[in-house]
C-alpha cells in the first residue's frame, strides 16, 4: 500500500469526526482527532468543515481530503444523493465545494463503505475474497465483498441491508417502505419497542448499557432486536454465502450482545451457509477514518 496523508472526516447525523490519517506500509496512524456536533444547516455545516482545514493545516501537511458521509454518495465521489440523518446535504456537491474553497483534492465516499475498507485493509480480520460488512447504528448499512473485490451496483448503492423488509406491513421507515430490517434493530428502532412495551422512553445506549449489565426490561428488548437483527443477517448471508461477517456500529459495540444473537442466527442461517465467521468489528470508529482515507 503506498504512503499516504489524508485529512479525513467521518459525517454522522449528529457529529463530525476528524483526523488526520498517516498510512506508510501496512500500518496507520490517527493524528489530532476531534469529535464535534454537526451543525444544522448546509452553510454551518460548511463553514465548521473550513474551520477544521485550516486548524489541521496549521499543524500537518496534506493534500488530500476524504469523507465518509452517512448516505448515498455518486459514483464520482463529489455529491452527497441522499443523506436522511444529514438532510441538508441532500443533492448536494459538498466534494466540489470544499474542494474549490480549500484548493484540495476532495473525495466522498458512503460511511459503511468506509468502514468496510478501513476492516478490509487493517482490521484484525482484514483481506477475505468473500465477505460481508454491516454497521448497525442510527440506521443499519451493509457493504458487500465479492470474489476479492467490493461490489458497488450500478448506481453505487448496493448493500442497502437496512432496507429489505423483514416484517411485512410493519414499522414505517424514513425510506416509504414498512417493516425495513432497520426499524428493528438500528437505535431509534430499538427505542420505539422499549416505549411500546413499557410506555417510557429510554435511550437506545442506555437500553444496550443496561441490557449488558443485567437490567431485565433492556434485556428482553435487546433480545427481541436480536432475534430481528438474526432474521436479517441470515436473509444476507443466505444470499450471498461470505466467508466472513464483521459486524459494527455504536449498537454492537458491547461485545456480548452479536453473542446473544448468535443463537437466533445459528437457527436462521441456512445449514451449508452456517461456516460463515461472524466478527465484531475489531477498529471501532476507527475503521470509518481509515476508510475515509483510502482510495
Ligand atoms: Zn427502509
């Protein structure tokens, strides 16, 4: 892998992530990481980004920026298309705009494929031919590893996992359909099931907090949006047979609950797909960074 120094940003619907990426050789380095809130509108948006530039370059050399972006991005890698959590930067050329105002090179890629290239290339389970990546945060997304090469589809949106209907006439999704597998096990999900069941609401890092630590209420939901979470998994690798799942994003990131769900896939996955090794994620949020620098 040759050397390179990129400024990168990781863009959620609630914080920007920033750092300034180093690869030489097989190894990496994150230099200067900030963590700040996403601000509301495009021009807010923009200006914290241009703000961030410049306090980065004050203290590094690059030429490169990368983006990852919760949402669908084009086939260029200068417009955002869609971002639900981020709708301001909806049809947006946020690439070319930062580009032109900065004078660097600028590159955008969707932030589940960020997190699929940052695993595949430095994870601890990094270079399998065939595998499947799935990050299960405020929505659920998926990137897709064919034959030793990433799978985009023709408009750049394969693995779209969290949208395939897994409860027929079910929850209503942010995307038209009902019953998207999101809508079960992503966080606003699993906290609409806790208040339909209990009548309070509570927040999903205090219901996967708590379901970890032996509370019975969290518990029992996190179990049902594991037994979700197993219906979809197995629909994908029934499918497509990888030899690997690395599953990330904020709700797995307690360890224990893949473990809780494993008895659910075991049953759901088809008996020649069952071989196939389900990971956690082993580089956390680090994984969107470096996949955000990478080509
Ligand atoms: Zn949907």
């Amino acid at each position: 892998m040759k050397n390179i120094k990129v400024l990168a940003f990781d863009m959620g619907g609630t914080k920007i992530a920033s750092a300034l990426v180093e690869i030489s050789g097989g190894d990496y380095k994150i230099l200067g990481y900030e963590r700040n809130e996403t601000p509301k509108t495009r021009e807010d948006i923009i200006a914290k980004i241009l703000e961030l530039v410049e306090s980065y370059r004050k203290k590094y050399t690059f030429k490169k920026i990368g983006f990852a972006v919760a949402g669908q991005v084009n086939k260029k890698g200068d417009t955002v298309v869609c971002a639900p959590n981020i709708a301001s930067l909806n049809n947006f050329a946020l690439g070319k705009i930062i580009s032109r105002k900065t004078g660097l090179e600028v590159t955008l890629k969707n932030d589940i494929r960020a997190f699929a290239y940052g695993e595949d290339n430095f994870g601890k389970y990094k270079g399998y031919d065939d595998a499947v990546f799935i990050a299960v945060g405020t929505g659920v997304g998926g990137a897709i590893k064919m034959n030793g090469k990433f799978y985009f589809g023709k408009d750049n949106i394969a693995g779209e996992f969290g949208h395939m209907v897994i409860e027929v006439g079910g929850e209503q999704c942010n995307c038209g359909r009902k019953g998207c597998w999101e809508r079960y096990v992503a966080g606003p999900g699993v906290e609409k099931m806790y208040e339909k069941v209990y009548g309070e609401k509570k927040g999903a890092k205090d219901i996967v907090f708590d379901a970890v630590r032996g509370d019975e209420k969290s518990r029992a939901i996190m179990e049902k949006a594991s037994s979700y979470f197993a219906i979809g998994f197995a629909n994908v690798v029934n499918i497509l047979n990888p030899e690997i799942a690395v599953i990330g994003g904020s709700m797995v990131k307690e360890k224990r609950l893949l473990k809780l769900a494993m008895p659910f896939i075991k049953k759901e996955v088809l008996p020649s797909a069952r071989k196939v090794k389900v990971v956690n994620s082993s580089l956390g949020d680090d994984a969107f960074l470096l996949g955000a620098a990478l080509e």
